[in-house]
C-alpha cells in the first residue's frame, strides 16, 4: 500500500488525523510519507473535516471499481 493511500484510509477513519491534516496539511503529509506539492497544498487549503471525508470516500470508492 502506498503512503497515499494510508492517508486517504487516515482520513477516512481518523477525525483527529484530519484535524491535524487541515491545521498543518505539509507536516502531516511529510510525516506520513508523502512530500505535498503547491497543488496538494492549495487543494487542502479551503479543506474541512466533512469534505475530506468526502473526498477520501469517493476516492477510495473509485479504486475499489477498479
């Protein structure tokens, strides 16, 4: 499993994570393995808990179809 995939399975089950990830979204990602890009950073800019949510579901829904 990649580092990508244990943070979109972080986001999912772990609200605490997300809050880490929303108030420091570099450190978290850099702790976790995976080295955040402007354009990571500028997605997770506007980010709440209930939309990563979201967007980690969706994600995760779309790989398991394939």
């Amino acid at each position: 499993m990649s580092n990508f995939q244990n943070v979109i399975g972080k986001i999912l089950t772990n609200a605490d994570f997300r809050k880490q990830l929303i108030a420091d979204p570099e450190a978290t990602l850099k702790a976790e393995g995976v080295e955040p890009n402007d354009e990571i950073l500028e997605a997770l800019g506007d980010a709440t808990e209930e939309s990563l949510a979201e967007l980690a579901e969706n994600f995760a829904e779309d790989k398991a179809a394939v």
